[in-house]
C-alpha cells in the first residue's frame, strides 16, 4: 500500500471522528441555545401543568434533593431549593411517575409514607416513587415528609432490563424513519434534513383527520400514510429531481434541504401553531411485565415497526425495483447502463420514504407523546447518528444503528442525567467510527 493511499485514509478517519464530534458538541448547545424566557433556572420548559411542594424532616426544610418526574415519553428534574420547595412543569395533565432520589436525602432517611396525601402510596418495590396525577385544576400540590426507615429500590438488573425493552422500542420507531432516508442517500447521495419535516408530516396529518375533523383513528392512520407517500413524490417530482437534472453537487443539495426543512417547519407551525395536541387514546394506563411497564399502544407499535421493517426488508431481496434500488446505492452509473430507469427507482424510493416516515411520525406522537410542529426536528440528529452508525446509504445499516442508538440513549440514563441521554448516542457513534470509519454495514468505497 502506497503512503499516499494511507495516509487519505487516516485522513478520512480522522475527519469522520471529527464530524461526529462537532455533532456532539452542537446537541449539547442546544438546551443552551434554545433557552428563554419561558425556561426556568434548571431548564424546565414553563407550561400552564405542574406539580410543586416541599419536603421537611423533623419539621425543618431540605435543600438540594432530587426530584424526577415520567410519563408518556416525558421527563423532568428538579431540586429543592434552600427553603425545601420544589416545582416539575409537565405538558399536560395526566398521569405521572414522580421520583424521590433517595441518594441526595441524609441517611436513615426516606419519604414517610403514613404522611403522603390522601390517595397517594409508593409503587410497590419502592419507597421513593409515586403515580401522581392532577385533580380538577393545572396543579397539583405534594408535600413530602421524610422519616427514618430502610430504604427500599428497584434492583439495578430490573431497571436495565426495563431499559432495555424502553431502548428497543424508542429504536424501532427510530428505524422507520432512518431506513428512508437511507435509502434516499444511497440512491441520491443526499443528506435530506427534511426528512425530518416528513416525520412530522405523518403525525400532523394523523391529527387534523382524528382530532380537528373528528374522523376515526384508523382513517387518521391511512390518511397519514397516503399522505406521507404523496409527500415523498411531490419533494421529488417539485424539488429535487430539477435541481439533480440541473447538475447540483451534493453540498448544494444539501443546503437546500436545509432551507426547505426551515421553511415546511414554520409553515407548519403558522397552522398549528406552538401548542403540543395529543391523538385519539393517548396516554394510556401502564401495564406492567415484572418490571416492565408498557402499555397496549407500547405493544402495537412495536408490533407495526417490526412487520413494516420485514416488508421493507422483503420488498428490497425479493423484488425487481428493490434489487434495482440495491443497484443505484451500488453504482448509479453502471445500474443506469444496464437498463435501469434510474429515474423511476427515485421516484419510487421518495415515495416509499415518505411512507415509513409518516408511519414514524405517528409512532413518535404516542410515544413522546404529542404533536408538536418541530417533533420530527428533535428525531434528526438521532436519525444521522443512526445512518452513519450503521453504514451511508445501507437501510439495514440504519436499522442496525436505530437499535444501537435506541438502546445507548435509553439505558445511557442509568448513569447519567436524562437531558444528556440524546449525547451519549453520539459518543456510541465516535467511539466506533474511529474503529470502523465506513459504519457497522458500510463499504470502504463510501467514504468520501
């Protein structure tokens, strides 16, 4: 091997680890950055919902205890403060999983549960850990009294274990939308960031068929799937195949597609405006597997993104447009030369990630849960991190990362604070482009 061969590669090498760490460091800038006036000094977003009180042991206030609240895809945290007072916002009323952590409390000490609020006792194989949910009004006032007694937690393997299956079906879901826009790279080489305003495409479309003309969900589900279809072929058919005709490199491309992720991302929000709107049955009552605790829409989805990815992967083996889409990804040029339309097998690759998009759309609004504007801009970065894992332009690659980062960011919360789980799908990514600079299913002849 020549030095000159070597040394492109270190080169390249070193560049991917670059790139995925200034993509680390821009996610780590946006809590930063997307502060405002409507934020609190620990970073809650401030909503009309919240639960509040104070924690006192032998009539006296207990600063600095953590407290963390969950439910339906959502997460807060908070501290008292000097005077024992605490406040966790939440988008809405439901029901919640709050948290004492029982580490920042002095020691011999937990939450005295003869003085909880009527109606309130810890979730069995805790002492720490309550279902709280509001009662007529937006709030909701706990005062926690602490006393002496053994303390009592969830075992760290039952956690890992819940974590786990929570990881699987984040990751599932991750993968719809990954695999198209896959797909799209390796049959365009374009680096669509508004693949991400296809997600929230499916979800918006789901919600003004069910929510705002009251049709039934199954109905919302079709028509978001149609839709998110018809959506594939218009970006194609009014965008991107006149710019391909007219000879744009791919940085150019890519340019655009972030001009016109902006621009469908305010659109949208002009017409929903910045609220966050739930679908038909969302928020259900938990069930709970030993550990476990999913519910039956938790169950359905994974059920639907593991059949989708099955058809997906039967349609790209077993079928005639599939293995011609397996070509383009290959060598455009050579699969053109043999008779391809190169053309159609676009079209139809738009189309389909338009589908699986839409499809993902849908699942994020009940996993997250909620409709909001810019939910499928907070899936992007994920999405990248997934392609890039997993290998440019290979769907099976992007389903492969979509588990790997499923995974890392939601067992990652075990040992590290929530607001950074989303970074430490990120490190996953560095750490092993810098072993495999082509990603787990990746060709060497991608790179660069």
């Amino acid at each position: 091997m020549s030095p000159t061969i070597s040394a492109k590669r270190s080169g390249s090498r070193w560049a991917i680890a670059l790139l995925g760490t200034l993509f680390a460091f821009v996610l780590l800038l946006i809590p930063a950055t997307a502060a405002s006036a409507d934020t609190t000094d620990d970073g809650q977003e401030v909503t009309d919902f919240y639960f509040a009180g104070v924690i006192t042991f032998d009539d006296k206030p207990v600063p600095d205890v953590v407290m963390t609240i969950k439910g339906n895809g959502f997460e807060g945290e908070t501290k008292t403060d000097a005077d024992g007072k605490w406040r966790l916002y939440v988008p809405e009323k439901d029901k919640y999983t709050l948290t004492v952590d029982e580490e920042t409390l002095p020691d011999g000490v937990i939450v005295d549960a003869a003085q909880l609020p009527e109606g309130t006792q810890p979730i069995a194989g805790t002492t720490a850990s309550f279902e709280v949910e509001f009662g007529l009004t937006g709030t909701k006032i706990m005062n926690l009294f602490l006393g002496e007694g053994e303390r009592v937690t969830v075992s760290f393997w039952d956690q890992l274990f819940s974590r786990l299956i929570g990881g699987l079906n984040f990751g599932l879901l991750l993968a719809l939308a990954s695999m198209g826009a896959a797909l799209i790279y390796g049959t365009t080489r374009l680096s669509n960031f508004a693949h991400a305003e296809m997600v929230t495409w499916g979800g918006l479309l789901a919600l003004v068929t069910t929510t705002f003309w009251h049709a039934p969900l199954w109905l919302g589900i079709a028509a978001a799937v149609v839709g998110g279809g018809l959506f594939g072929w218009g970006m194609d058919a009014g965008v991107w195949r006149p710019l391909r005709r007219k000879g744009l490199g791919t940085v150019q491309l890519m340019i655009v597609s972030i001009g016109l992720s902006l621009a469908l991302r305010y659109v949208f929000q002009y017409f929903i405006g910045g609220g966050t709107y739930q679908l038909p049955g969302a928020s259900p009552t938990p069930i709970q597997f030993g550990p476990i605790s999913l519910s039956y829409i938790d169950l359905i989805a994974m059920s639907v993104s593991i059949v989708v990815i099955l058809i997906v992967a039967w349609f790209l083996t077993r079928t005639r447009i599939g293995k011609a889409t397996r070509a383009i990804s290959d060598n455009p040029q050579l699969a053109a030369a043999s008779g391809i339309d190169v053309d159609r097998v676009i079209r139809i690759v738009w189309i389909l990630a338009g589908v699986l998009a839409a499809i993902s759309g849908i699942l994020w609004a009940y996993f997250r849960p909620g409709v909001k504007w810019d939910m499928g801009g907070q899936m992007l970065l994920l999405m990248f991190a997934a392609i890039t894992l997993g290998g440019l332009g290979t769907a099976f690659g992007a389903l492969v990362g979509s588990l790997i980062v499923g995974m890392a960011v939601e067992i990652s919360t075990l040992w590290i604070p929530s607001d950074l789980k989303y970074a430490s799908a990120l490190v996953v990514l560095i750490i092993i482009l810098l072993v495999r600079p082509q990603g787990l299913l990746g060709r060497k002849e991608r790179l660069g």
